[in-house]
C-alpha cells in the first residue's frame, strides 16, 4: 500500500495536521505537536506553517461501512515518555530563551537556531532509522 500524507481523522486535536504527520513519519503526533508548539513560542512561524498544511493537506478518507480502519503506524508514547518529552523540552527551551536575552550565545539567533534544529532532528532520524532495520 502507497504511504500517502494526510490529515489524520483518528489522531487530531483541531485539525488532524500533527496527527498525520505523525503517522506519516512513524513518530508520535505529541512530538508533532510540541514541535509546532516550540516553533510558535520562539519565532510565531508554528501558526502560519500550520495553517498552511491545514489548506495544502488533504484529509484522510473515510473508512467504508464494515471495513477496520488500520493501526497506527508509530508505537505510541506512554504517559511517562510524554511527561519526559514535554518537561525536556521546556527545560530546554527556557535555557534557549535564557541565553538568548543574556546575549551569550550567537547561534541562539533564529539565523542559526533552526538550521541547528533541523540537522540535529535529522540526524537523530537517521540514527533511530538505523537502529530500527
């Protein structure tokens, strides 16, 4: 069966955008989502991409009568991994907030910041991919 990116309808909480990308990339939609959460609270650009997916992705077809709808296609985080994830991530992002208005550090800049964040997230991709075959 193709893999196919849509809005989810099973995982969604205003439009389904962080649930199928979730289920597209095989990771939990809370990573999704704290992510999107992160990228509103450090530079307001979470809103508008989100939106953007909102129109550009369609939703998820709707199962017909008698069929099953399949499972999802991530291992889903427990209530402790969550609780770590999101406590992790707010630690980190007040140190980032904190060092940014202490002015200690350059790459702090949004100019150097993302593209950081988005080797980083890459690369730790790559690797759990890696270990998973």
């Amino acid at each position: 069966m193709e893999r196919r990116l849509y809005r989810s309808r099973r995982e969604r909480m205003i439009g389904g955008v962080a649930g199928g990308l979730g289920e597209y990339l095989g990771i939990d939609p809370v990573v999704i989502r704290l992510l999107f959460a992160l990228l509103v609270v450090t530079t307001g650009w979470g809103v508008l991409l989100y939106l953007i997916l909102l129109i550009v992705m369609p939703e998820e077809p709707e199962i017909a009568p008698g069929m099953v709808a399949p499972g999802p296609r991530y291992r889903r985080l427990d209530a402790s991994q969550r609780g770590l994830l999101v406590g992790g991530a707010l630690v980190a992002l007040g140190v980032m907030l904190l060092m940014q208005q202490l002015h200690l550090f350059w790459w702090l800049d949004g100019r150097y910041l993302w593209p950081l964040l988005l080797i980083a997230a890459g690369v730790a991709l790559l690797i759990d991919r890696t270990r998973s075959q």
